[in-house]
C-alpha cells in the first residue's frame, strides 16, 4: 500500500543571498500550497536583513513549517544546498526540494514534482524548460542560448538522458540524498545542478523531467557571474572522468 500523502514530511530547500523583496512573498506562496509544505531558508549572511524576514515570520506566523540556517559570507549556491540536503535528512524529511527564492520556479508547480516521484515512480524529479510542454518567460537570448547549450554540451559528453541538466528545481525521495556521497560534491552554481543529476544517475536512480514555465526574476539581482559558467564547462569533464 502507497503512504499517505499527508504522512510523509516534505521541505523545500531555498538558499537565500539578498533576497529581502522576495523573502516574505516565496515562504507565503509555498506555505499556501496543499500539502503540508515545510521551508528552510539557507541564508548566507545576507546584509540586506533577509534573515531577519525570516524568523519574524518564524516566530509570528508560520511556527515549525519554517526553518532557517544561517551561514557566514557568500559561500555558493551548491554548498547551501548540501548544507540544507544533511540538515534535511537529519530531521526526517522524505522528499526534499530545491528551489530558488525569486519566482524562476512557481510555487504550485512544486505538486507536480512531489506527483513525480510520489507516484510516478521516479527518485528525483526536475522542472524541466527543455521538454514538451517546458517554456522560457522573459528571458534575454544570449541567456537561452547558454542554458541550452549547456543543457546541450552535458548531454553529448556524459550520455546523460537529461534535457535541463543546469535546472534547478527539483525533488528528491530521501533514499537518493542519502546514497549520494554529498561530502564529495565540488561544485557550487550550474556545474553543482548537473553534478547532483549525474551522481543520481551514475547511481541506478530514475530521473523524470516535469515541464515547467520558467521565468526571469522580477525583484532583486540575478547571482550569475562568469566564473558559474567557466565552472560548468569545465566541470562536465572533470565528471566524465572522475566520477
């Protein structure tokens, strides 16, 4: 017999870094969702005050459902992530999500995924642009073109059967985080993302794609630098052969 959905504990991991305009309005749409979603924020020492939103409403509003770690400087996307993954693992979550905290990813599609592995017989779901039915909003060419070909550039050198090998929305049955040797993770922005997928699928896990609608940030700044996409050309390499 399949559990019960509202037996089983999920929470989304969001890293957080400057993010004081869309810090309140994320944690609500998740909060809102059916469900029973829970959210951890991993801040790395945002001086924009975004921690502080966040246990305000920890303490006011949204009790044990909301969660948040705090770390000291900028110390990249991937570690947050991992960083979230163990702390996950450690209160007894079953499915854990990434997601990022300025609207890219929507909230409601976070069903969808949960759906996918819930149900659907996969061990990680990735909202995904580049399947039927996956979509771009508003975003610049020259950043289409680079997601792409680096969606593209993954799949010939690793074989990997992944359409959105940099995407970031995801969700994993616990039994993946767990087998995954998460100490052992080297990368940090888009190289991190195809990294997780990679290990997951050198691993025997099954990976569905759920076609998303993607769309630029309206509020805040965008995080990516040069050095990301230098570190995920390289990256996709060093993975083929070490990995």
């Amino acid at each position: 017999m399949a559990e019960k959905t509202n037996n089983l504990k999920k929470l989304v991991v969001i890293p957080t870094y400057n993010e004081k305009e869309n810090a309140a309005l994320i944690i609500a749409a998740v909060m809102e969702l059916p469900g029973d979603f829970h959210v951890l924020i991993v801040d790395d020492g945002s001086p924009d005050g975004t921690a502080d939103i966040v246990k305000d409403l920890m303490q006011h509003t949204y009790g044990q459902r909301l969660h948040i770690q705090e770390r000291t400087g900028k110390l990249g996307l991937g570690t947050a992530y991992i960083h979230g993954f163990k702390w996950a693992l450690q209160q007894g979550y079953d499915y854990i999500f990434e997601m990022d905290a300025d609207f890219s990813h929507k909230p409601k599609d976070l069903i969808r995924l949960f759906e996918a592995c819930h149900t659907e017989g996969a061990d990680l779901s990735v909202g995904s642009r580049y399947v039927k039915g996956g979509k771009l909003e508003n975003w610049p060419a020259d950043r289409i073109f680079l997601s792409k070909g680096a969606s593209f550039y993954t799949r010939i050198i690793t074989w990997m059967p992944v359409r959105d090998s940099t995407a970031g929305f995801v969700c994993y049955k616990r039994k993946v985080l767990e087998t995954l040797p998460l100490d052992e993770i080297r990368f940090i922005g888009y190289a991190f993302q195809i990294e997780m997928k990679y290990r997951s699928w050198k691993a025997g896990f099954k990976i569905k794609e759920v076609p998303i609608t993607f769309t630029d940030r309206v509020l805040g700044a965008s995080k990516m630098s040069k050095g990301i996409i230098k570190e995920a050309v390289l990256g996709v390499w060093k993975m083929k052969w070490f990995i």
